[in-house]
C-alpha cells in the first residue's frame, strides 16, 4: 500500500525527500521550538515587519504562538464571506425545527438590490411538513445551548429540495435579546444578515458554509495546524505553494473564479531554508498526537510518512544563518587575523567563538559601538545601512578608517550574505 501510495504522489507531483534531505532537517530542527526559532519566526514572525505579530493572528513571535495554532481555527476575516477557505469555515450555528436540529450554511439577501427575504441554507434535508416553531440555537459545549425564538410568521417558502428556506424581514426587525454581550437593542434581521460579517461575534450568526459553495468546511477535519493530518493544516499549505481556488478545490472554495491564494509570506522574502522546514513542518504535524500533548518537543522523523509531500515553491530570499556567517565569512576573515584576544592589531572587538562573537556585534554585554563611529552600532537589527559591520566590509565613507578586512576585500556574495542577516533581524541560530 505504501508503495502505491508514493507512486500515486509522484503522479500527482509529490516527491518523497531522500534520506539525505531528511537527516539535514532533523539535524537543524530536532525538536518544535528549533523549527519556530531558526524558520518561523523568520518568515513569519515580526522580523522586518512580516504581519504575525501580536496585531495579525496567527501570532507566531513566539514559540508558544506556533504551539497556539495546533487545532485552531484559521483566520476568516475578509474583505468578502465569499473568499472564506472551506478549511477555516466554523461548525456554525443550529437551526431548530420543532424537534428536528440542522446546522446553518450561508444567508443570503432576496433580492440583493432591495431584500425583502432571507435566504438560509441547510446542512441537511428538513422533514417533510410545515413547521409549528423555528429557532436558532447556538451550542456553547458541555451541554449547554442558548436558544433565539424566530417567529412563525417569518417562514415563507421550504425549497422543493428541503435544504434551504427563506425568512420575510419583517417579522425579524423587533429587538431580541442576542447571545451574547452587548447585544442591546439587536434585531433578529440584524442578528442573521449583519452589515459586516464578524467572526466569532456573539452578537451575529456563526455561519457553515460563509462561502456558500455548499460545503460545510468543518466536516472536513482541517485546522490551522491538525495533528496527524498536514494535508488538512491550513498553515502548511499557505507556506507550501500558492494555494489553488475554484472549481473542484474542495480544501478551499469550489465556487470561486479559478485563481490561486498568494504563497505566504506575502510581505516578505522566505527568509527560512524552505526544503528543510517544509520536511520539518510536516514531520512535527504528521507525527502530534490529536491533542498536540507531544508537539512542544522532539520531531519524530523516523515514523514521518512523508509519501505525500509535495515540493515546496522558493519565493528567494532564503535565511542566512549566524552559524554559516561565522564558520564561513566572520572566523576566516575577522577573527582569525586581526579580532582575538591578545591580538597585536588596534582593536577593542574581539571574536573569540560564535557566541562571544554573537554577544559582542549585538551589543549584549556591552553598549558594543564600533570603535571610531560611536553612533554607529556594530549591528542595528533590520538595518544593514546602520550597522557598522556591514559598512566596514563595503569601505563605505560613513565610516571612518580602512575598509575591513585590510589588504583583501570579500567576495560579493559573502558580503551580501552579512547584509542579509542583518536585514533578517540578525538571528542568533
């Protein structure tokens, strides 16, 4: 089965990564809080002005952010209902009929120009006959359910299907007491067709299927991050590749125009080794248990079926770590000549070991100025044109003395690689 299963993924454009790719993943990101903190946070972080901060959700500055995201509903605020992913559509709330119960997909205006009518749509057939009460109820969990009388009078038709009604407005307009706070002064109107549809306001109907292309997106198990299940992990495939919408894309939007969704980051570069997260982005969710208790710890690559992985897309911009900085540009080049304890040079930096290094061009146990431009600091986190190491290696005038190294100037790509790193946010990892 398992041989079956890659073979139908390599004709659907999977490719299952070689051991080789596999070992470099586990070896970078071994455990949850490595992943978020040399990959996450980078691309998706606060890091030069990314958008999942603390004031756009998910908010992954944080390693427990990431964490948060396990079984968490993804984000439905949008500009329109209609551009709502079936993976981020909520349960929604239940209508009552008499004793019947069914879940509430979309509502919609009749006609839209001038309603005179709501149109609901059903998650199941309503029985036959005509109903003597109707109401809608919102389940709480534990048993508890909170209960909105709608008034016979408002019933106008039953589809010929049964799968849909409609609601004449103005049996709806007398003030109710909604289900949540407040809620002074709401109409039943107002409650089922708010100007604004408000994800998870209490004061407006919780819709399941807000993008009405008639699938109720929670029967479909997804979740920002669904343990054992990273085809249904919302936050992976936003990372993954531009995410394809329109007919026949049930993970998303059927109805829609076909399109794709923007590849995320979308304000920023991938400033993360994509192979490589991507493999330990799937590994952790493939691997969690359903109740995430195992997901802030080690990443299970041994038992990760990774039969299914689809190859990454590269937007550029890809992370320039501390530790290649180190081993490859600052140790040969800075270090090692001229910027060591008991060195002979005129020099009050030294660099004696990453972490010393790191400490020391950061700032962190000292103000860590450059030596002859005091308003200067060695490092300005985002800012390569305010961070004295990188003008130094340029020869740039800013700075005063001769350009660094002395007697040898680096090659491009390693200078690029400094000015990347800083404009990263200049990462430890």
């Amino acid at each position: 089965m398992r041989a079956l299963a890659i073979l139908l993924c390599a004709l659907a454009g999977c490719t299952a990564p070689n051991p080789g790719l596999v070992a470099a993943a586990e070896e970078k990101y071994p455990d949850q809080r490595a992943l978020w903190g040399r990959s996450v946070v980078r691309t998706c972080g606060p890091n030069s002005g990314v958008c999942h901060d603390n004031r756009q959700f998910p908010d992954l500055q944080t390693a427990a952010g990431l964490l948060a995201t396990v079984n968490q509903r993804c984000n439905q605020i949008r500009d329109s209902a209609a551009s709502i992913d079936n993976l981020c559509e909520p349960p929604g709330d239940l209508l009552r009929i008499d004793g019947f119960t069914t879940r509430i997909g979309a509502i919609t205006a009749s006609p839209p120009e001038a309603p005179a009518h709501l149109v609901i749509t059903l998650h199941d057939r309503v029985p036959d006959g005509l109903p003597s009460s109707l109401a809608v109820v919102r389940d709480r969990g534990k048993g508890r359910q909170v209960a909105l009388p709608l008034p016979r009078s408002s019933l106008l038709a039953i589809a010929p299907d049964r799968t849909s009604l409609s609601l004449a407005l103005a049996p709806l307009s007398d003030p109710i007491a909604a289900p949540g706070p407040g809620s002074s002064g709401a109409t039943m109107a107002r409650f089922l067709a708010p100007p604004q549809l408000l994800p998870g306001d209490e004061t407006q109907v919780e819709l399941g299927d807000p993008n009405g292309d008639g699938i109720f997106g929670a029967d479909l198990g997804g979740a920002l991050v669904k343990p054992g299940q990273p085809q249904k992990s919302y936050l992976l495939l936003r990372v993954l590749a531009p995410l394809p919408v329109g007919p026949g894309q049930t993970l998303t939007n059927t109805r829609a125009a076909p399109s794709t969704e923007a590849q995320m980051p979308i304000a920023n570069f991938q400033h993360w080794d994509i192979d490589d997260a991507v493999i330990a982005l799937w590994c952790w969710i493939d691997r969690m248990r359903d109740d995430g208790s195992n997901a802030d710890g080690p990443i299970d690559y041994r038992s990760c079926d990774l039969s299914r992985i689809a190859r990454p897309l590269h937007q550029g911009g890809e992370a320039t770590t501390f530790s290649s900085l180190w081993s490859g540009v600052l140790s040969p080049s800075c270090a090692g000549p001229c910027h060591h304890a008991g060195t002979s040079a005129a020099t009050t930096l030294t660099l004696d070991g990453p972490a010393a290094a790191y400490d020391a061009l950061l700032g962190i146990h000292h103000p860590g100025p450059s030596e002859r431009s005091p308003m200067l600091p060695f490092i300005t986190r985002g800012d390569p044109e305010r961070s004295s190491l990188y003008l130094k290696l340029l020869g740039d005038p800013a700075t005063s003395g001769a350009r660094m190294p002395p007697g040898t100037d680096l090659p491009p790509r390693a200078i690029e690689d400094v000015r990347t790193w800083i404009q990263q946010g200049a990462n430890r990892n």
